[in-house]
C-alpha cells in the first residue's frame, strides 16, 4: 500500500516535566488550511489547554485559551473559527475563538446546566444565500431531565456576535435515560446525522452496571431546522431508525485499566451527491468480550447492513471518509496476558466495507487510563487523528515510527526534565497521526496498458459495481507516461459507477 504514516507525540518540550494522564483525546483540522490543527486532551491548569500546530502536526504548542476547567471537552475548526465544546463541572459552555494562535480567551456562545459529555461538530456553508454561515451542532446528554435524554444545541450562524442555538430533544420513545454519548456528523448539503445509545432499562446505582440498549440514528435533511424529524423508524413510527436492539451496553464496564460503556461514532461520506451514505461503529457486550461493530446505510439511514467488522476487547471508536470515498476506523484494542496488557491503535481502512486494509499505529502498555473517546477526522484524501496511551519512548511500540518534543533518551527509553538531566516516570500522553493516501495509489489498479485516448461512444447498464480493476500490458513499453494513463482510466470508471449510483438514487 502506497501510504505513508506520521505519529507524533504532542506535549511540548517545554512541558517536559509533565506527568499527567492526558487522555480523552479530540482532534480539530482546519478546512481552509489543514496545516493548521487544534486538539485537546485533558492536561492540568487553570483553564483547559487547546494544543495547536501550524504545520500540519508536525509540531505542537500549547494555548490556555478555553476559559475554565473541564471534565470532558473536544473542538472543531469551520471555515471562520475554531469552537470548542467544554463541560466545566456540569454545564455546557460552546466557546468560539477566530485565531487560536492570539493567545486570548475564547469567548462564550452558548450554555446548558445540569449535561453529560459535550461533542461539536461544524460546517461553513459554501453555496447558495447562506454562504459563509457557521452550522454548528453541541451534542450532549440532558441531564436537566427526569429522562436524560440526547440532545443537540442548534445554531444556524454560530459565527455572528450572539448566536442563536435551539435545544433539540432527539429522543422521542420511552425511556429512562440515554447514555452520555451522541455523534452528529454533517454533510455539506445540509444532511446531519446523529447517532446514539437509546437505554432501553434503567442503570442501578451506585454502580450503574449493565443495561439494555438500541443503537439509533436520527436525521435532518435542512441543517437541523427540522428537529432531527427526517427519518422515520418503520417499524414504529418514531424519529430515529434502531440501527441495532436489545444490545448489553453493560456501562461502566471495565477494559484493562479504562472503563466503558457510552462508545459510538458515526460518519457521512462528504462526496457531493454522497449523504446518502453514513457509516456507525458502536462498542457492546459480545458474551464476555466488549466487541466493537460497524454497520452502513447506502439509504440515508433507512435501512443498515449487518456487521461489516467486528473486533474484540475494544473500545474508542472512531469513523471518517475520504474526499474518495474511502472509509476509517479507529480504534483501540486490549491484548496480552492480565499481567502484561497492551492497548494496539489501529486504523482499518475499506471501500466496499469487504476488504479491510489494518494499519497499527502503536502498540504500548495498558497502564493508566486512557479516557471515553479518541478521534478520527479526514481531510481530501488524508486521515488525522488523535489517542492517548503511555508515553515510554520505545520505538519498538510505534510500527511506522514516532516523533517527540519533549526531551527523552529512545536508546535508554526514558523521559527527562527540562534540564535534560532528571529521570521523569511514564505518564499518559496525546498523540497525533496523520495517514496519506499517495497519488499513484489506486486501490485495485495495476500500472500498464499505455492508452493516449479512451472513448466511450455508449453506455447501457442495469447496475455497475467496480470491485478490482487490473490492467494488463501489451507491446513494447516506450512512454513514462503508461502508468499515469492506467490509473486515470481506473478513476474515470470508478467516477461512472459513481455518477451511476448517483442517478440511481435521484430517480428513487
């Protein structure tokens, strides 16, 4: 695979000293200069630290510009501004800041007491009389509730002065609560989806333990004005398709040294043309094992396939497409012996959903804990993301290698203090990784057949699918330029099946 793989270590040299567990990792790419990069995971101060890079994560500082303290925070950058979702105590606080880089505090936008594990997502409107608005979604669980239920605060222009945020309540059947986890994802046509766990039975305190649950994805075809109301379950007529039922969530669950139990992600491919298409990953209980699921709807959300993967003794998934169409999910994964327990960070990637490419990102020991989420993003054709585990600099743990600031010794693996001179203990670390799809890499294509014109006179079809196309070379090779044809004629047939699949659904 033509692919090249970037892991860095995000504390800065000059938090050398540092021996928090920052976990609970989130990662914020810039979509009009992916170079610039916002993440955060939990570090000690006064206020909440947003790590920052200006050159596409090669290297990171850190910004005290969140004004309070939180117990679960993450941030996403639109076209205008980097907004960031904080969970100071028990309220909401969505905080907005135009240039992360000026060092000032960001200012406040939007407030809810009384919530549970705040989660942003953003898009700039590019087209049509609301070109240039901010959409932006702070999904959470309302505790202020008897029911506690997933909800989402709407804004129609969160890049104005005051902006204007709707509470929309997106559970609609009978329950006592939902679990603190829900997942917007938006594509730039206006769809938004939402994913999350419908408790079916009710946690008994004090250790919450194991419950019934429903996976369930709500929609909106109007950038949420219509409440998340768009998709209909067949079967009973409420708002939200039950992707999957009757699953045993059992929350607050333990893996290793982390606990579980609210673990789910979702993801619409950003292809013009493609809303219809939105993937889900979900963690439950598979006998004794806490398995990680994922699942996609070709139908806005109508109807789902079964389990296109499923890993074991895994937990923090994350999901994201590719500008072509190519899907990741991340996640970690326990492994080793009780005594000697690893977590693995992989990224599995598929087109089809059948044939998965498994990249390892780390593999590290399983010691302090490493929080409720991590995350992956895509930008064009490249995947950035974020996760959090122990920070022994030995190279022998990251596969396709690793780049720290703060000062270490990869040959005795230990850590040092700003003066080079004082062992410091391992600790819990964010790490950043960027995966790159290479140009010349074309999943299924072989280089040859040197064409200098194709022409399609024609085209009739009932369907088309293009699994593998593979190119067989006749004559003698006398242009460079061979390859390059191959592999545009590759993608112009994979852009046919698509703008086929795309007339298919328009006539539906």
């Amino acid at each position: 695979m033509a692919i090249k793989i970037r892991v860095v270590n995000m504390i800065p040299q000059s938090q050398s000293n540092e021996t928090n567990d920052d976990s609970e990792t989130n990662i914020a790419v810039n979509p009009a200069d992916p170079r610039i990069i916002g993440a955060t995971a939990f570090t000690a101060s006064p206020t909440a630290i947003i790590f920052l890079s200006s050159d596409g994560g090669e290297t990171w500082s850190e910004a005290a510009i969140v004004p309070t303290f939180t117990s679960d925070y993450n941030a996403k950058f639109s076209r205008n501004a980097l907004y960031c979702g904080d969970l100071p105590g028990a309220p909401l606080a969505v905080f907005r800041t135009t240039d992360p880089f000026s060092g000032a505090l960001m200012v406040q936008i939007d407030a809810q007491p009384n919530i549970d594990q705040p989660w942003m997502a953003v898009e700039t409107v590019t087209k049509g009389p609301d070109s240039g608005k901010d959409r932006v979604y702070a999904g959470y669980t309302n505790w202020n509730l008897v029911t506690s239920v997933a909800t989402i605060d709407v804004s129609q222009d969160g890049a104005v002065a005051v902006p204007v945020f709707n509470s929309v309540t997106l559970q609609n059947r009978v329950v006592s609560r939902n679990a603190p986890s829900v997942r917007p994802t938006i594509h730039s046509d206006g769809t938004v989806y939402a994913a999350y766990f419908d408790w079916r039975a009710p946690l008994v305190p004090p250790t919450w333990g194991s419950t019934i649950a429903d996976v369930v994805v709500a929609r909106d075809d109007t950038w949420g004005v219509n409440n998340f109301q768009d998709l209909v379950d067949p079967l009973d007529a409420h708002f939200g398709v039950r992707v999957a039922t009757g699953l045993n969530c059992n929350f607050n669950g333990n893996l290793g040294p982390d606990r579980f139990g609210s673990d789910i992600a979702a993801v619409v491919d950003p292809r013009p043309k493609h809303s219809r298409r939105v993937w889900v990953a979900w963690c439950d209980m598979q006998g004794a094992s806490y398995t990680l699921q994922v699942r996609q709807s070709k139908d806005r959300g109508k109807t789902w396939s079964s389990d296109l993967l499923t890993i074991p003794n895994s937990k923090n998934p994350g999901l994201a497409i590719n500008s072509e169409g190519r899907v990741g999910v991340f996640y970690q994964q326990l492994t080793g012996p009780v005594v000697a327990q690893r977590w693995e960070h992989h990224v599995q990637f598929t087109r089809n959903g059948v044939d998965w490419h498994d990249v390892l990102l780390a593999n590290t020991a399983a010691t302090n804990w490493t929080g409720d989420y991590n995350f992956l993003q895509a930008h064009g054709r490249e995947f950035y993301g974020t996760f959090a585990t122990d920070n022994t600099p030995d190279l022998a743990n990251f596969p396709h290698g690793v780049r720290y600031q703060r000062n270490l010794n990869f040959a005795t693996k230990q850590l040092f203090d700003l003066t080079n001179t004082v062992v410091i203990p391992a600790s819990i670390d964010p790490f950043f990784f960027k995966i790159s799809w290479h140009e010349e890499e074309e999943e299924g294509e072989e280089a040859g057949f040197g064409f200098k014109r194709l022409e399609i006179e024609g085209l009739k079809y009932e369907s088309l699918s293009i699994k593998k196309l593979k190119f067989e070379r006749f004559g003698e090779e006398d242009d460079d330029d061979e390859g390059d044809d191959a592999r545009a004629i590759s993608r112009l047939l994979h852009r046919i099946a698509d703008g086929i699949e795309d007339e298919e659904e328009t006539n539906e």
